[in-house]
C-alpha cells in the first residue's frame, strides 16, 4: 500500500519542517533521500520534480508541491484539526500569522544560508566579510524573535509551524559559529521543541534516512 505523500529531503535540511508538520498531523508520508551531498538536485531526475532544484518537495498522488509556506498552507487546510497554524476568525489575524512564516522564509533562511556558505554568494576571498555581515543582521532578527518569545513559548501564541522553521534556523545558525546563548527565549523555545514528540520522530526518520 502506497503512502499518501513522498516528502523529497535531506537530513539536516529544512525539509525537516515539512517533515515535523506532517508528524503532526499523524499524516501517512514516506521519507525519500534526495542526496543534495553528491548533487542529485541539480540532476535531471530531480530537477523533473522541482526545477528550482532545492528540496523539500512534497510529493501528492502525482503532483508536486514546494516551498515551505506552500506546502504548510496545504497540509493545515487538509489537516485543521492538528493546529499547525493558528485560525482566527478574523483576517487580518490570519495574515499576520502566515507573514510571520513567511519572513522564516524570506529573510531567516536566506541570512542563515549566507553565514553556512558565505562563499557561493561572493567567492571564497570575501566569504568572511559576507559571514560577517549576515551574522549582525541574523543577530538583529534572531533579537525580534527572542522578544516574541518572552511573552509566550511559541512564536504564535500556541504551536504552530513557525516554531519547528525557528528550531531549524536556530540550530543551522549555531553551526555556522553564530553564538545564540544570549537569546535565553530562543533557548527555552529550542530545548521545549527538541522533547516534542513530532520533532523526535521527525529526527528519528532523519538519522535512519542519513548517509553513511
């Protein structure tokens, strides 16, 4: 019997974030490696499935989604009982909680990329001023994130998929050398989400899909 839904990813990358929303949801999905390691998303079979050649992708009886803001909208229209993002009554509300995935997206992930490989962005002689620069702006951001979190243990009031983009931009930016032992919320934000079940199980299937 076929899954519902390949979720296309890789340890260690932000396909974790799908991956944690769909174990939320108690959804039926199925963990297929994309080795970004050896450069099989730029490879024609891949790129057959999202030409942007970047995981995840979301498989769906035939149909392929990608981006994270895409496939969380997705998954909580299908899945509303599981709460991966808030559903207020009102709107403007609404919005406002998907424009704060949304700058996960588009302003987190691209500073957390830039201070990992600063060097495709500017050549090796000036990765470490573009590491530098990038490191003060995430700095500046993760500080917006942290004062979110002080008044609530979730980005949005209650959980949502925003916290599981945050867990992944947090640890992606202390492997890059960023120091986020000042951010004290960003700490209890991280340490409640690394004992939340979905995450473990997310993890778990990560370690088991890894390369050896």
């Amino acid at each position: 019997m076929s899954c519902e839904f390949v979720l296309h990813g890789f340890p260690g990358s932000c396909s974790i974030v799908p991956q944690i929303a769909l174990e939320e949801a108690g959804a039926d999905y199925r963990y297929a490696l994309t080795r970004i390691d050896l450069g099989e998303h730029v490879r024609p079979a891949f790129l057959a499935l999202n030409p942007w050649a970047k995981v995840p992708v979301l498989e769906v009886h035939g149909h392929r989604l990608a981006e994270i803001p895409a496939i969380t909208r997705y998954l909580d229209t299908l899945y509303p009982e599981a709460g991966l993002m808030p559903r207020p009554d009102d709107p403007l509300r609404d919005a406002i909680s998907w424009s704060v995935l949304s700058w996960c997206s588009s302003t987190l992930h691209p500073l957390v990329t830039r201070v990992r490989r600063p060097a495709i962005f500017a050549g090796e002689p000036h990765a470490e001023a573009v590491w530098a620069i990038a490191a003060k702006q995430l700095g500046r951001q993760l500080a917006l994130a942290d004062r979110r979190l002080e008044g609530s243990p979730w980005m949005l009031g209650s959980w949502s998929v925003v916290d599981a983009y945050l867990l992944f931009i947090v640890a992606k930016a202390e492997e890059a050398g960023i120091d986020v032992g000042a951010f004290r919320a960003i700490a209890a934000h991280t340490q409640s989400m690394r004992s939340r079940p979905s995450v473990e199980r997310a993890l778990a299937t990560e370690h088991l899909a890894a390369p050896r």
